[in-house]
C-alpha cells in the first residue's frame, strides 16, 4: 500500500509544487495538469503547448532556446529529471547501433577502448559537445559495422525469446507444486477427519476398555502424520513457502477472535428492544426524498428510548466510572 | 471581588501561557503548562508538574450590541467537549473567563494525521493504517452513541500525540442528531474532499452516515497516501466521487433520480476500488466500499464498521506507541524550509539545523541555539 503512490486517476504520485515553466501554473492549483517534454528537453503544459503550436510550428518559448518545435514533437516524459529522460533517450538510440559484443572483439583492451568510445558519445551528445563531429562519427560507425549490427540485433532478439520462455516455465512449475501441496494438506485434513470418525465409531461399538483404543489409535495417527510431513518436505522446497501466505488466513482468523475492538469504557445502555414502526403523530412520515437525504425516525426512536433507560439499571462499572 | 471571580482567578492561575502556536477565525491557540501546586508536610513548597496544555482564547465578535459575542462553534465546541471523555477524542481539560474572555484548556498534541501522511520520510505498514482506523473509529462510535455528529472529519483534525494515541479534535461543527422532533440542519458541514454525497443536495435532514463518508476518504487516504477525492468545487466534487465510484442508479441509491433532476450527471461506469488500491487486503476493500455506500441508510455504522472482520483479523493493529511518528527536530526542519522557500534560504537553515542538531548532542541541556528552543522534554529532564 505504502509503496504505490496513486492519485484516483491512476497516475503515479504527482509532486504537488511542480510548475510548468511557461505558464507558471502549479500542480497544487490543477491537479490534472499534464506536462510535456520537447525535443529540446524542456518542460511545458498542455495548454501552453495548445496555445503557442495552435498556428503550427513556432520557436520555443524558452528563453535562449531557438529551436523550432510543432505540438506533435512533445511527449510524455518517463522520469522527472529531465536529464535522466535525455540521457535514457540517447542511450537507447545508441544502443540500436553500438550493441557490439565481448565476443566481436579479440582483446579485451578493443573491447574496452569500443565501450569508452561509445560513453564519450553519449557525453557529448548529453552535453552537447561536437554535435557535428559525433554524428558523423556515429554515421560512419554505422555504415562500417553494418553486418555486425545486423546480426547482434538478430540474436538480442533470439535471447529475449529464450528469456520469456523460461520466465513462462518457471511460473507454471511453481503454481503446479502449490496446487499439489494444498491438495495434499486437503487430505491430510480428510484422513485425520475420517481417523476421528474411525476411533468414536470404535469407543461407541467395542468392548475393549477406552484407554486401550485411544492409545492404539493415537500411536498410529502420530506416524501417519509424520510420514505426510516428511514427504511434504521432500517435494517442496524450492521456495513455495511464500506461496502459502493465503493458505493460513482461516487459523489467524480463529486467533485474534477474542480482540475486542470497541473497547468502551462505557456500559451499552439496552434493556430496550427497538421496533421497527412506532405509532407516533409527532414525527413526519418520511419521504423518499427525506431518506435519500440520510433521514431516519429510527435513530431518533432510540435515542428516546436509550434517554429513558439510562441510569435506571446501574451497574458497578458505570458506579466506579463517576465515583 | 465576587466569589464566582474568585474562582475563575484561581483556574486561571492554575496554567502558564508559553508561546502563540496559531490563530484561527475565532480563537488564538496558545501552548501553556498546567502547574498543580499541592503542599509537601509543612515544607510549605510549591511543585510544578508541567502537563503541556493547548490553551484556546476565544474571540470576540461583533454584534448588534457591541464587542461582545463569541462565536457560535465556541459554543459548539465547549457544549459537545464537556459532554465527551474518551481516550480517542480531546480532553476539554478546564474552562475559565479572564474579564471579558472565554479561555478553553485541552490536551495539547504536537501532529496531526494530515501531517503524518504528508511525511513522506515515514512508511506506513497495513497494521499501521489499521491501527488508525481503529483509534478514529473508537472515537467517532463514542461520539456517535451519545448521539453526536463531528461533522469536520479529516486527518487535519486527527491529532496525534507523542505516544501515538490518536485524538478527534475540533468539534466547532459538531452539533446532535436524531433529536426528537425535527429541525433543520445546516448542509454547508465537512470540508469539501471529505464531504458525503448527499450533502450536496441539501438535505434538510441527515444523519451519522456523513461522518463514516468522511472517515472512508480518510482510510484511502491512508492508504494512496495523497488525497483520495480532491475536488475543486461542490460540482466538481460530485463528479469526481462519480468518476471513482460510478453514477449512483436509482438502485444503488433510492432517490437518487429526484434529488438530481435539476442537474444531470455524465453516467460513469463503477471502477472496482480493487484496482486502485492494489495493496489492500480483501477485508480493507470491503471495509471501505462499506464506508463508501452511496445510499445513507445503507452506510456502515460506527459500531459495524468497529465489529468489521478487517480489525479481528491479522495483521494486528500496530501498538500506539510503535506507530510511525515524526521526529520533533525533523518538524522544526520542515518548518524552516517551508518558512524560507520564498526567500530561498534553504542552505542556510539546513546549516543551521545541523548546528543546532551538534550543540544539542554535544551540549546536551544548553538551552538556546538562535531562536530556537530545545524541546520541553529536555528542560524537564535537565
């Protein structure tokens, strides 16, 4: 519960002193303001972007960027910070290109100096350094390794197939141990079920003493349920024991039975019975307007009654109290 | 002097006003101490024994006859307190008059509910939530069997105090219910976020069903740790509880259709609350949706909702003592951040504050560090 912030529309938790930079409105004033992210990494509302892109495609309005923007360049930002959004961004553009691997270098220095490369693109591309120069440097990267990529590509693909696949397999394996397990606590319950039956079908029908049944009994019952342990044990310990939570809410309901919740110092005023209809001329009949309003007679019914029978009946406890 | 001033002198001197610590529309909020001198054999001295206190001067306001009326949630408040002694709901600890004043003594409480949710350093556990429903539960029931409606539930009038017994606070709304005969009320009650649907239609009559509203919307509350309903007018709160719950039917709701027909509803489609509150335990769902009942007859009692399975079954309800609670420097902390945010100071207070943190530890019982005073229970161990 604590852990998922939500508001009612189901959007993550909303900061609510976040402000759109143009327009300077703040989410604490309109919680349902969206904002936006342009190529240019800056932040704006929706209705600024309305406003300012409704005759097509203008500068932005960020004081010292020029960049020319349309309404449909904005998106929706996955990270707050916006220079995490940046850097995620060229990364995974990067990423479709550079995916070189250990294995398509000879040395592990190659592969080092290749893996520094490509951190210093994304340097330069996050802080704008060189812009020219490093797209002609990733250009021509691109052009010169292009079977490479094309064949990394391929089997990222193949492995994320794999991955999917054994994910898959391990969830059935696991929903099928549990599945066995409750059904073998089911019979256990069924067996000492029908071993209770057996001993008072036994105490009520034989003639020996009840002693010596009962001890008889109880020995074979005790190994019975040792051996169903034990083969419990053996089948399932790759973690099903967090699978179980569910199966112990009907003992823990037995347990807290004796909590008292209310926990008045007070005694209930009762010694009453509270009909259901009154002759009464004093109250109106209730309309179904009324109703719908929260109106009862009943509540004041019983607070007539609960005025007259309080006090009639004492009662140490109450005596104590006012003492 | 009079045998009657004479008595309100000594109340009066029974309690020390400290400092100012707020100012509402009809009362000034001072934090006192209540000093109870008994003799010691014949020693002749006087002890001190310093139960913080909230002292609460009332205003005056104008009239037709001059400076002299106060205000009618004074009355309110004082008429519901004197009635109400629970450990869940505020202690009216003493009355007195100074000339022309009226001065309320209570229990003094340093947080609040709306602060604890809003702490965002602090992490609630399912028992925690249930333990403060419970407590709030406890004392609404005890409001309600003696027949009184609060009528401003919201975590902000949920105080908190350092052992971590939550108290209902605030009673300027509260008023009786189910008299026997019939007289208006008032529909403009409850703060809008925590207003029950029917309230909206002024009704001329209504019942114990508004505050177990208020008290659902404190629970999601609880839970999503942001406001559950937070609308922006009475319109736009009705649609927005429509939007969570779906548009009432005539079924749903008896009556519905003809306390609506002035206005017309867009019909939303009910959302399970299974949805948005995905960390909830079945029981709490249920709980809730019980809270949330559109028609008023049909709402959860106090006493039904106390007797709900979700408060006997595990996990139990956190021991008071053990809830999350805020550290009394982290609230000066967030005080001063807040306080300087418009002059952008934030460094120098957060300097501040580790100073001040530093000299308390390594000075232990030195008193003053700027403007600040160390907390009480350190002047009264020293």
């Amino acid at each position: 519960m604590t852990s998922r912030l939500t508001t009612p529309n189901g959007k993550g938790f909303q900061d609510p002193d976040e402000e759109c930079p143009v327009c300077r409105n703040t989410r604490y004033l309109t919680p349902n303001m969206r904002l936006l992210v342009s190529e240019c990494y800056h932040k704006m509302c929706q209705s600024c972007i309305d406003r300012l892109f409704a005759n097509g495609a203008t500068e932005c309005p960020i004081p010292g960027c020029k960049k020319t923007l349309r309404k449909i360049s904005f998106v929706e930002p996955t990270f707050e910070d916006l220079s995490v959004e940046k850097e995620v961004r060229i990364r995974k553009k990067l990423a479709q290109q550079f995916n070189k691997r250990r294995e398509d270098f000879n040395a592990p220095k190659e592969y080092n100096d290749y893996l520094e490369m490509v951190e210093k693109l994304v340097w330069n591309l996050n802080n704008d350094i060189d812009l020219e120069k490093t797209k002609a440097r990733i250009e021509s990267f691109a052009t010169e390794n292009r079977e490479i990529i094309a064949r990394n590509a391929k089997k990222q693909f193949e492995e994320e197939e794999w991955a999917s696949r054994v994910q898959d397999n391990e969830r059935k394996k696991k929903k099928k141990n549990f599945e066995e397990y409750t059904n073998k606590l089911a019979e256990e319950k069924k067996a000492k079920e029908a071993h209770k039956a057996e001993v008072i079908e036994l105490l009520a029908n034989s003639t020996e003493s009840a002693k010596s049944i009962l001890e008889k009994k109880g020995v074979a019952r005790k190994k019975s349920n040792i051996r169903i342990k034990d083969s419990l044990d053996n089948d399932n310990n790759d973690g099903i024991g967090e699978l179980l939570i569910g199966l112990d809410k009907v003992s823990q309901e037995e347990e807290t039975k004796e909590f008292d919740p209310i926990a008045s110092e007070y005694m209930d005023i009762d010694h009453y019975t509270l009909k259901d209809k009154y002759y009464d001329t004093y109250l109106p009949t209730p309309s179904l307007i009324m109703r719908a309003g929260g109106y009862n007679p009943k509540f004041a019914y019983e607070r007539s009654l609960q005025s007259a029978f309080s006090g009639i009946f004492s009662d140490k406890k109450e005596e104590k109290m006012y003492s | 002097m009079s045998l009657a001033e004479e008595e309100e002198l000594q109340i009066e001197s029974k309690y020390i006003k400290e400092k100012m610590i707020g100012e509402g529309t009809y009362a000034r909020v001072y934090k006192g101490k209540a000093t109870f001198s008994f003799q010691l054999l014949d020693l002749g001295k006087d002890r001190v024994t310093g139960r913080t206190v909230a002292i609460k001067k009332i205003k005056l306001v104008q009239t037709e006859i001059g400076l002299q009326g106060i205000e009618i949630s004074a009355v309110r408040e004082v008429k519901v307190l004197r009635e109400l002694r629970h450990p869940n709901i505020i202690e009216l600890i003493d009355i007195y008059s100074h000339q022309t004043n009226l001065q309320l003594v209570l229990e003094y409480l340093d947080s609040d509910l709306e602060m604890i949710i809003k702490d965002k350093s602090l992490v609630f556990i399912l028992a925690d939530i249930k333990s403060w429903m419970l407590m709030t539960l406890r004392g609404l029931y005890h409001c309600h069997r003696n027949w009184i409606l609060h009528r401003d539930m919201k975590p902000n009038n949920l105080l908190v105090g350092r052992d971590g017994q939550l108290k209902i606070a605030d009673f300027g709304l509260a008023r009786d219910f189910a008299e026997p005969r019939v007289k208006n009320m008032s529909p403009q009650v409850v703060t809008r976020w925590y207003r029950a649907p029917e309230l909206f239609f002024t009704p001329a009559q209504y019942g114990y069903a508004v505050d177990i509203w208020s008290v659902g919307c404190i629970f999601a509350e609880l839970m999503l740790r942001t406001p559950y309903l937070p609308g922006d007018t009475d319109l736009g709160q009705l649609e927005l509880i429509f939007q969570a719950l779906g548009t009432p039917t005539e079924e749903d709701w008896p009556g519905f259709t003809e306390l609506s027909k002035s206005v017309q509803f867009q019909k939303y489609n009910r959302t399970p609350l299974k949805t948005l509150f995905t960390a909830a335990k079945n029981d709490a769902i249920d709980l809730l949706e019980k809270m949330l009942t559109y028609d008023p007859n049909k709402r959860i009692t106090a006493r039904e909702a106390l007797l709900h399975p979700y408060f006997r079954n595990k996990p139990r309800p956190t021991a008071p003592g053990k809830l999350p609670k805020q550290e009394q420097n982290h609230k000066i902390l967030n005080e001063d951040i807040l306080f300087n945010k418009k002059s952008g100071q934030k460094e120098i207070t957060m300097y501040y504050y580790i100073a001040f943190n530093f000299l308390a530890l390594s000075i232990n019982h030195q008193l003053l560090v700027g403007p600040r005073i160390i907390t009480t229970e350190v002047i009264l161990s020293y």
